[in-house]
C-alpha cells in the first residue's frame, strides 16, 4: 500500500511539473507573440514603472502564497490552482468543503484525490461560465452590473467565509479564538489594511495560528 | 496589422491557452478518478465532491467573468479573459492594469487604441504573475516531501497542524470583514467626504452573520431530517443566501 501511495503522488508530481513549465512557457510567450503579430514594442518606461509598482510586492506574495498555500492545496490541487488562479477565494473553499463532506484528511491518499477532483471541477466549471458569459456579453453585461447583483456580488467574501467559517470554528474553538483576535484587532486598528491587503494577512494568520497550535500543542491545552 | 483590443487574432491566441489550461483540469480530473477507483473509493462521495464543487464554483465564477466585463472597458475581452482564467484574481490584475495605465497616461474608463500601450500592459500583468507559476513546478514536490515527513514523525501534531492553517486563512477573512467597523465613530464630515453613510460598514458584518447561521440551521436540519443531501449543498445555499441577503442590509445600512 505503502508503495503505491508514493507512485501515485509521484506520477502526479511528474505530471505537474511537466504541465507546469509548459504553461509558464505559453503564459509568457502571450505578450512575446502579441509583439510579434502587431508588429510593436512595450513602451519601456511604462512597462518598467508599471513592474516597479506590482512586481516586488506580488513576488513576495507568491513565495509566500507558494509556501502557505501548497500544503492546504495537496499536490494535485496546487499543481492545478497555481496555474487557474483565485486561490483564496475559490479554489481553496471548495477543496476544503469537499474534503469536510467526504470526511477524509488532506494528508491522506483520499484527501489528495478528493482535493484534485474539487479543484480540477472548479476551474473547468469557471472556465466554462466565464467562456458562455464572453459569448453573451451583449445581453449578460447590464444583468450583471444592475445594482442590485453588484450589491450581492460585492459581499461574496464574507457570504463565503461566514459559511465556511463557523464550520472550522465550531470544531476548533480554542485553536480558532487567538487568530480571530489578532485579526480582528488588526484590521480594525490599522487603516491601511483593506481588501486589497486580506491576501497579505493570510499568511500573517497562518504563522501566528502555526506558532499558537505550537505552544498550545505542547502544554496539552488541545 | 492593424491593432485594436477586441482584434479576432488576439481571441484566437487566447482561446488556444484557455484551452490548454482546460486540457491540465480535464487530465488530473481523468487521472484522480482513475486512482479513485484504482483504490476502491466509494462511488457515491466522489460523485458528490463533483456536484458539490460545480455547485459552490457557479457564484464566485459569475463574480470573476463580472471582472472581466469590468477590466474590458480599457483592453477589451480577450486580455482580461486570459488574465482571469490563468492565474489572476481580480484584485491583483485591477492594480496591475490601472499601475500600468497609469505609467502610460491612460485610464481604465477609456479603451487602449494603441498596439504598444496593450503589449506594455500584457507584458506587466504576465512578469507579475510569473514567479508563482514557476515556483509551483520547483517546490510542490519538496514542501509536499516536508508534510509527508511531519506526518511521519507525529500524526497528532500534523492533524492539529492542518486546523491551524486553516484557521489562519479563514480568521484573515473574518478579521477583513470588520475592516471599516470605525467607520461608527467617525465625524459627519468624513462620512460625507468619503461617500458612505455611518452603517455601510456593517453590511459585510451582517452578511458574514447571514451564511453562517444559514449554515447551521442546515446542518442542524440535515442531522434532524438524515437527509445527506442538505450537507452537501450547504455551503453554496449559504453562500448565495448570503450574498442575496446584502441586497436588503444595503438598502437598510447603505
């Protein structure tokens, strides 16, 4: 069993580093080709200011992303998300909610399998809606920017982790209390932290919860 | 060849990477069903893990192509399409287009007409992203080697483990709910300068409050009535009663 297990897992991991590189190959050529086909250049000083203005903090949001993220994700899963993006306020909630249905544990072969099959859905149901919805664009444009969807679409966060939330928290009350202060605290208190700064703060939660598990671990309070 | 944001060549060079990207989707789908059933999983949870998972995707997934439509306004389908469907999020992909804009004397209202200005723009939004989708082949299999040990070593603590990082992702959310709470407390003048009324603030407050009672009493009346079913689609009911929910606080706090 034991062997099985690790060749399964590293077919997978052979697999996505091979769909891996070959997307990041595609991904970038897409600006090269479009050069290319229109016969243009960059404008070389926007595209170094606009790289001074998002490059340094999204890079170090992706290692940081990379490390808190994969271990959630599963091997299959982060091989998958990394790639389809929306991590945090998609993908991840669906692997979790299945994983929590199925009842199986994401360290387990099931729990790897259930994560990909999640997330694997997800993204080609995503692709799809987004594919049908640029074919309709003309008649689905005014629908979706009515004021009243964009009054519901506005509060997907919260709607999503309210959800989410009570069903981690109930089974974790003690672990979940000092991460839930500290956030709170912290979002109130610092103005600058806004909705913009949440995919920052979730490695700050993740740490601190890690650190507090740690020395609650330890003294046997859980 | 004569540029503009919406050309067909564009589309069809997109078209051709989304279609990859589903290509990843559909192989590791096809390759965990078949050691799903390799290993005798039972049939009936792996089917609900994919209705379960179509099912929560379909909001969320209207909110992503609703970021498209906006970022078409300056460039137009094609290139918010790619952006969103590879990587993206709509937060990271608005700052990096609008910085990008920005450099270049433009704004997202008003359509880019240039080819050079577009390929500028494609070019920042693509290095961006890159680090993440190169990263991910480098290290999964060495941080997937790292947890594997852990287990090993103590099962307790990897299950404790798990829960916290969970925990640390979802109490961010939950603490970014209450961003604007002090909004309460500010002066008139502020509250008129900044265009929001003193309780906004508490609409995501409430919605968060919303779903989560949804999601108990669900719970609660799958265990009462044995019916599985209710579980598995509760956290897309909760979501959608959720996000309906912010319609009337808006009209009453907004």
């Amino acid at each position: 069993m034991e062997k099985k297990n690790l060749s399964y897992l590293d077919s997978v991991h052979r697999d996505g580093k091979i769909w891996g590189f070959t997307l990041f190959a595609l991904i970038l050529l897409f600006p090269i080709v479009l050069c290319v086909v229109f016969g243009t250049f960059p404008d070389w000083k926007a595209l170094g200011l606009g790289l001074l203005g998002v490059a340094p903090m999204y890079w170090a949001v992706a290692i940081v992303e990379v490390i808190t993220y994969v271990p959630m994700l599963g091997a299959g899963g982060a091989y998958l998300s990394f790639v389809t993006g929306n991590i945090s306020n998609l993908k991840l909630p669906c692997a979790l909610n299945a994983m929590e249905i199925a009842n199986v544990k994401p360290t387990s072969e099931e729990g790897e399998i259930i994560s990909t099959i999640s997330i694997a859905v997800s993204s080609i149901v995503t692709t799809v809606i987004i594919i049908i919805g640029i074919c309709l664009i003309v008649p689905l444009s005014p629908i979706l920017n009515s004021p009243v969807l964009a009054t519901a679409f506005e509060q997907l966060l919260p709607a999503l982790f309210g959800g989410l939330g009570i069903v981690f928290v109930s089974k974790n009350v003690k672990l979940a209390i000092p991460p839930i202060i500290l956030m709170l605290v912290l979002f109130i208190a610092v103005p600058a932290l806004d909705a913009g700064m949440v995919g920052i703060m979730v490695p700050v939660g993740v740490i601190f919860t890690l650190i507090v598990a740690r020395i609650m671990y330890k003294k046997g309070i859980i | 060849m004569d540029f503009n944001v919406n050309h067909p060549i564009i589309f069809v060079i997109v078209a051709l990477i989304v279609l990859v990207v589903l290509g990843q989707s559909v192989y590791f789908l096809y390759k965990a069903l078949k050691r799903a059933k390799a290993i005798g999983m039972n049939k009936s949870v792996v089917k609900k893990t994919i209705t379960s998972s179509a099912t929560f995707t379909i909001a969320p997934a209207i909110s992503i192509l609703v970021g498209v439509i906006s970022l078409s306004a300056a460039l137009g389908i094609p290139l918010p399409w790619l952006r969103l469907s590879v990587v993206g999020s709509l937060s990271y992909e608005t700052v990096a287009a609008g910085t990008t804009l920005k450099a270049l004397g433009l704004t997202t209202g008003n359509q880019v007409t240039s080819a050079s200005a577009f390929v500028t723009v494609a070019f920042v939004m693509t290095i961006g992203i890159m680090l993440g989708l190169i990263l991910i082949p480098l290290l999964t299999k060495k941080i997937q080697n790292g947890m594997i040990k852990l287990e090993n070593r103590d099962k307790r603590w990897m299950e404790i483990f798990n829960n916290a990082m969970f925990l640390g992702m979802i109490s961010a959310f939950l603490g970014f709910v209450f961003c604007d709470v002090t909004n309460l407390f500010r002066s008139n003048e502020w509250l008129v300068a900044n265009g929001v009324t003193r309780t906004s603030c508490l609409i995501p407050v409430c919605v968060m409050f919303t779903s989560a009672i949804v999601m108990v009493i669900l719970g609660l009346l799958s265990k009462k009535t044995k019916q599985r079913w209710i579980t598995d689609y509760a956290l897309p009911i909760s979501l959608i009663l959720g996000m309906a929910s912010a319609i009337p606080f808006t009209m009453w706090l907004g």
